[in-house]
C-alpha cells in the first residue's frame, strides 16, 4: 500500500452495516510486521464508513440533517425496518461530518455553483444570524448566507448556502463567505454583484468591499414603514394601511422616494410635542432611515429585474439554523453543530450533497 508492505492475518468474519440489514462478510485483513494500523482491503476499496457501508452512512447523516438522534431512530426502525442505537448512528454521523469538514478545509471538495454562467445575470450575496442553544454558553448566534444567481428576467438559477456555528470574530465564516463569493464573480465575471442585508453593522463591514452595489432589505424597510404608520395614525387603521401600502409603492418604485419619507416622518415627528411610546418608536424609525436611506434606491433595481430582497437569506435561517438546531431540548458542543451546519448547506445547494458521495 504505496511504500507499506503488510502482511496477510487471513480471513476473518465481520459484520457490516447496510440499508437492508446487517451483512457478515469474511474478508482479508493486513498488517505490517511492526504491527499498528490494520488494513481491509474490502473497506477500502467499497470505502466503507467504518463498518457501515457508504449507502447506508449517507442515508444515516442526510436523515440527521433534519432530524435528532432520537427521531433518526424511531424513523428507522418504523420505515426502514433497522434497529440502531443512538450511539452507533452517533459515530456514523460524526465520521462523516468529519470526513467533510477535512475535505472542504483541505481544498478536496467545494461547492461550486453548477448554472451556466452565460445565464447569469446578476448575483445576489446575503448574510444574517440565528440564535441557537449552545452546551456551554447558552443562546448564540449562527452565522448563514447566500449567494443567489439570476437570470435577465429576475428568476433565480442557483442558490449556494454557507454557515457556521457560533464562534467569536465569525472569522471561519466571513472565510467561507469570502471565499463563495469569490467563486461566484469567477464563474460570472461579467454579472452585477449585489449585497442584500439588514441593517446590521457587521453585515455591511463585509458586504461593502465585495458587491458592486448594496442595498438594505427591501422587506425589513417596508415593516419599517408599517411601524412608523402605527405610531403616525394610531386611531385610524385605514389610513394606516392606504400610507403605508403608498409609501411601500414609492419606495419600491421612485426615485428619491426614501428620502422624501425620510423628510415625511420627521415632520411627523417634530409636531409630537411629548415623549410618549409612539414617539420613541417614530424616532427609531427615523433614525433607521437616516442611516440606511442611501442604500434603499429600489427604483433602479425594480426597473433592471434585479433583486431587493434578502429573503432567500431569511428563509436560510429559517432552514439551515432554526429549524433544526432549535429543536426542543436541544443543545450542541460547537464542533456536533459545525458538522451538521456544513452538511446541510451542501444538501440544500443544489445538487452538491449527491456529488459528493458520486465522488467520494
């Protein structure tokens, strides 16, 4: 085995993990004459899982990605006739998550996008946070984001997911989110790059120097708007709703119309004579279009079928963090999340979970 000579121990009888049921194969077993590391030949060449055949370890840690360990059990004693311990389906999931995190880290596999890069129009990069519950510090922040690809009419091609586990300076994720980006603008050089984010300061930091253009959420402003027309008209829900459904229609569609409401709620604002809740709430508003209003100019990417929202980014946190990470009772050591974060990313951009065992 390349400069390794190793010696036949002759056959011997083990049992291996399938799909279908436990198999028992007797299979050749080597050793070098100084002892230490075993060799299967078997394994090696099917590159077994430890002694779980590849089918059936994709099959175990595809399943994780949803579900938890005890879930994972049930479903497969109740669909699939298999009886597992929590423990074995354990050490199936972390060998994997492991064998993936040392390949991506090591430049073996990466996630490309796969759309034709002539269909490419525009690309969309987005980031955000979820809270999840850590093991030892409580509630913390995962990190996700996008890169969307679009065609001329606004559809979207491809999507690619990043994430990370909660980490302090979000360095390992700014590092993934960096470098999918780059990857993009290589596979798309002549597409316009967009940032789409919140309002976040930390979002902006990184979206700054690598889009060609940013704008705040078209999404996350127009709540705003609906929480300044709350505290504007309190007693009148009509005219709540005919300003508010206006103002979303200028801001989405003319040009300025973010500082003209800017300018609209502050003359709101300056005729409230007394503190009072509505108040505080209209300056919070204000205040979020003071400093965001230069990044809300809609209207150009209205016209040019280009995306305003970052809800695809929404729906990753949702997705790829919320719904399994937060699952009742759950709480994760950093590394158990940082492997099931980076499996379902690759499962949820496009086909790339798939390619990877094809090529594994």
């Amino acid at each position: 085995i390349g400069e390794v000579r190793a010696y036949s121990k002759g056959e011997s009888n083990e049992e291996y993990q399938t799909p279908y049921g436990p198999v028992e194969i007797a299979r050749h077993v080597y050793q070098t004459s100084e002892g230490g590391r075993v060799y299967v030949p078997l394994q090696i060449q099917a590159k077994t899982i430890g002694k779980t055949t590849p089918k059936y370890a994709k099959q175990i840690s595809s399943k994780h990605t949803s579900m938890s360990a005890r879930e994972l059990v049930a479903d497969l004693e109740e669909n699939h006739g298999r009886s597992s311990s929590i423990a074995y389906l354990q050490d199936v999931i972390s060998t994997v998550g492991t064998e993936i995190e040392s390949s991506m880290s090591d430049g073996q596999w990466d996630i490309k996008p796969t759309c034709a890069a002539e269909k490419v129009h525009s690309i969309s990069c987005g980031l955000d946070g979820a809270m999840m519950p850590t093991r030892e510090n409580g509630w913390r922040e995962a990190m996700t984001g996008t890169v969307a690809y679009y065609d001329e009419e606004g559809k979207r091609l491809e999507t690619i997911y990043i994430a990370a586990a909660p980490e302090y300076g979000k360095e390992l994720f700014a590092r993934r989110f960096l470098d999918s980006v780059g990857k993009a603008k290589d596979h798309a050089p002549t597409a316009k790059v967009i940032g789409l984010a919140d309002g976040a300061r930390w979002n902006w930091g990184i979206l700054d120097d690598l889009t060609d253009e940013q704008f705040l959420d078209f999404y996350h402003a127009s709540e705003y708007l609906s929480r300044a027309a709350e505290a504007m008209f309190p007693d009148d829900v009509k005219q709540r709703r005919r300003w508010t459904d206006e103002a979303c229609h200028k801001l989405k569609h003319i040009k300025g119309a973010a500082k003209r409401l800017l300018n609209e709620m502050s003359s709101k604002l300056d005729g409230m004579k007394y503190s009072t809740k509505r108040k505080k709430e209209l300056e919070a508003v204000v205040t979020y279009f003071s400093m965001g209003y230069r990044k809300m100019q809609y209207y150009k990417n209205t016209i040019a079928k280009l995306p305003i929202g970052s809800g695809v980014t929404e729906a990753a946190c949702k997705v790829i963090v919320k719904q399994r990470m937060c699952k009742s009772g759950s709480r994760w050591s950093i590394p158990n999340a940082e492997q099931v974060l980076i499996m379902k990313c690759m499962k949820y951009s496009g086909t790339r979970w798939n390619e990877y065992w094809d090529e594994r």
